[in-house]
C-alpha cells in the first residue's frame, strides 16, 4: 500500500525546489499532483493543476506526494496519508499550524509533521513561541491550550482590550473569563427561564435525593440564543457587523437575527434551516437509539457512561453528513477480489472511536440531539414566515446542492421570507460537510454582502 506524503508549500518555492528536497529526504515518488499550487502553468505535462482532480487521483493512490497550499486545511480526510510536511512553517498561524498537523493520522496509522523553517534566530520572537507552543501542546485534546496560547500571541483584539472591555492584560484572559461567566450568572435569572424546562419537564425522579446526567433540563436552540445578547451587552458590542451560521450554528443565529434584529447588520445562514424537519428529527432519534443501546448509558453510574452508544451514534451522524458519491469516491475497496468491505467499516469505527478519544460526552450528545428537535423560529411567533420576516439584517442564504440534511430545495423556500435575502447554491459531491470544504465558494459568497 502506498503512503501519500501530504506537502503544504507557501511562497514562491517552486516545485523544482520542491522535487529537489524530496529527494534529499530519500522519498521514491511516482508522481506530483498539485492541489491549489499557487504557480503558473509548467511544462511538465505530468503535473497537474486541476485541483479536484488531482485530489481524487491522490485518494485514488494514483500519487505518493500532493503538494497544495492551505486548502487543504479545510477538512479533507484522507486515511490513507500519513506524512505531511509544512514549508515556511513560520509564516503560518498556530491555528493554522494545528489544522494542518491534524490533516494525518486520520486512521489507526501512526502519522508524523515535519515543519521546515529558516534557523531559529532567524526567526522572530512570535514565529518562535507559536512552533514552541504546537511541539509543547501535541497531545490528543490539547486545541483548547493552543487556542489559549494564540490569543496570548496575537492579543484578543479590540473586543477583549481597554475600550470595551477593560484592561484585560492587567487581568489575564483565565481572570476576565471568570469574571464574565459570573456577571453572566447574575443576570441568568432574571433575563430569562429555560424555555425547555416550561414545554420539557424533567425526566429523572428527583424523588430519590439525588440526580444523575439523565435528569439535566432539555435546553431549546432558542434558549441557547437568548444568552447571546446578554454576553453581547455585557462585553459592550452594541451592533454586530456580520452574523454567520451554519448547520446547528445557523439554528442559533436564525434565531439571535430574530431575537434582535436591529442589532445585527449583515446575516449568512449555511446548510441549516428554520425549522427542524421529520427527516432531521428521524436521524436525531436513531442516534438516541443507539446512545440508549448501551447499557452503561442509562445505568448513569459515571460520567463516562454510554460510550459504546456514542461511537455507534456518531457513525450514524457521519452517513448523514456525506454522499452516496463522498462515501464512494473515497472509502472504496482497492482490492477487485477482496470478500467483505472492509475499508469503510473501519472508517466508521474509527470514526466513533476518535470522538469518544475527544472526551466528548455522551450525555452531552444525548441532549444536544434534543436540541436540534426543539428548533422552530415560528414556535409563538406565529408561524416561520412571520418569525422569517422579523430579520432585518442584509442577509444571503447559502445551500449545498448535495446535501441531505437542508436540501436546496428547503432552502429555496424560506429564503423567501427574509425581507431582500439572497439565495445561493454552491455545488458540492460532499453533502453536508460541503459548508466546511467548499471555502473558497462561501467566502465568494460571504462577499457579495458588502
């Protein structure tokens, strides 16, 4: 089996340079596919430009070696890869640095990241700290310390610093997020009530004396929203340029454009809709299913219960996210004669497996698939149209022609609604997870709203 070398090249490094120093690295290369290569045409007719195909090709096993630019940062999964090297991996953000490093490894294959970058004096002192932090925080979870680490670099930006917010250098970010969840915590209660707990009653016995994770209040999309302008206020934005949402994301932000619609100055809502649909609900309940199928689940003895059923629910939601043609194009037996599919039912485990190894929680899981049953902006707003037709924002609506969960059909319809939104529908094999691979048409797109 081959193993491809997954290159990320920035500049001007031309593939001659490129060629020349992978074989100092003793690679033995059938060929070079070039995946979004930001040079002009060669005369190597073996080289090839078309970004899609050459990624197809590479999937394939057509080619050991993909040299791209940062696209590929932009969700690809591809198993079968396990090396990536990153050129002028100063140049890079941590974030980015992250995003790449994690584009190997996807499998039970053993990966490795190799950052190539002048000497280190050479380097400035930011460049420095940001490839000290990526080799100190390489553990599986350790994106929440690297998120730290990057705002510490690069500074929170004007949101975070004296003229909304104080001075938060004086306080340290760890200080002013204590801060802010405890003012957030004073004014729950009065500015609003779970609007699940009124229309959801808890399950549990509270009977018994005690509580369990199964006896935690459904919360509603809508509740999740009406702490939006309570953190907005409380921080001191009083307009927000631009709103985007996609998926369950585009659930909450449906609802904060509606919650305040002279707030919110531009609005794109990605692959979601405005009202949960029996096909979505339908998708939600099997995933339960599978979570209440193990038996440790609904024991709640520990915080760890029910991670079987979660590996199992989250193989579900997978299928749901892609494509007849996603799924086809690249977990497809390279064996003509081999006697049981085998590859994508590794690829489903392992798929499960890797979020249970996130810590996600199952219980966590459970109620979030409640949640996306709860959404309905027309719910006491008299219908989705009326709720729709609150929304002030300039606001554009965003498809993906091939996915399953929020058809463009669906799309088309709601649309509607919004007084002067924009309906578009961006081309995708990928389903779903277009929204997340199909960047440079959504950031097209995004434009279009100034």
């Amino acid at each position: 089996m081959k193993l491809g070398v997954l290159t990320n090249l920035l500049g001007s490094v031309s593939l001659e340079e490129a060629l020349k120093y992978f074989k100092s690295l003793g690679l033995e290369m059938v060929e070079i596919g070039c995946g979004g290569y930001p040079g002009k045409d060669h005369a190597d007719p073996d080289i090839l430009l078309n970004d899609e195909k050459a990624l197809e090709d590479f999937i394939n096993y057509d080619y050991d070696i993909l040299i791209s630019t940062t696209i590929i940062e932009s969700g690809v999964d591809i198993s079968n890869v396990n090396t990536i090297i990153i050129h002028s991996a100063q140049n890079y953000g941590l974030s980015d640095l992250h995003q790449l490093r994690g584009r190997v490894g996807r499998s039970n294959r053993k990966a490795y990241c190799y950052l190539v970058t002048p000497e280190r004096e050479l380097l400035t002192a930011d460049a420095r700290r940001r490839l000290d932090a990526l080799t100190t925080f390489a553990e599986l979870g350790a994106g929440f310390q690297l998120a730290m680490q990057d705002l510490d670099i690069r500074g929170a930006g004007n949101m975070l610093g004296a003229e909304q917010s104080g001075f938060i250098a004086d306080l340290g970010y760890d200080t002013y997020q204590r801060i802010l969840n405890e003012a957030v915590e004073e004014v729950r209660e009065e500015a609003m009530s779970l609007e699940g707990d009124e229309v959801m009653r808890r399950e549990g016995d509270e009977a018994r004396g005690e509580r369990g994770p199964l006896d935690f209040p459904k919360i509603t999309v809508r509740d999740m929203a009406r702490l939006f302008p309570i953190v907005r206020k409380y921080i001191g934005i009083e307009k927000v340029d631009l709103l985007v949402g996609s998926s369950i994301g585009g659930f909450q932000a449906l609802e904060w454009a509606i919650l305040e619609p002279e707030v919110i100055k531009r609005a794109a809502f990605i692959a979601t809709a405005p009202r949960v649909t029996p096909w979505l609900g339908a998708w939600m309940e099997s995933q339960r299913m599978a979570l209440e199928a193990d038996p440790t689940f609904r024991a709640c003895e520990s915080l760890v219960g029910g991670q079987k059923g979660l590996e199992a629910a989250r193989a579900l939601s997978l299928i749901s996210y892609r494509t007849f043609e996603g799924y086809n194009l690249t977990q497809a037996e390279q064996d003509e004669d081999c006697l049981f599919a085998q590859r994508v039912a590794s690829y489903e485990r392992y798929q499960g497996e890797k979020l249970v190894k996130r810590d996600f929680d199952a219980y966590s899981y459970y109620y979030l698939t409640y949640s996306v049953d709860s959404h309905n902006v027309g719910r006491k707003r008299g219908g989705v149209a009326a709720a729709l037709g609150q929304i002030q924002a300039k606001s554009i609506v965003i498809t993906i022609t091939s996915d399953g969960l929020f058809p463009p059909v669906e799309g088309q319809e709601w649309a509607k609604y919004i007084p002067g939104a924009e309906y578009i529908e961006i081309e995708s094999k990928w389903g779903h997870d277009g929204f997340l691979l199909e960047t440079e048409a959504i950031v097209q797109s995004l434009s279009r709203l100034y």
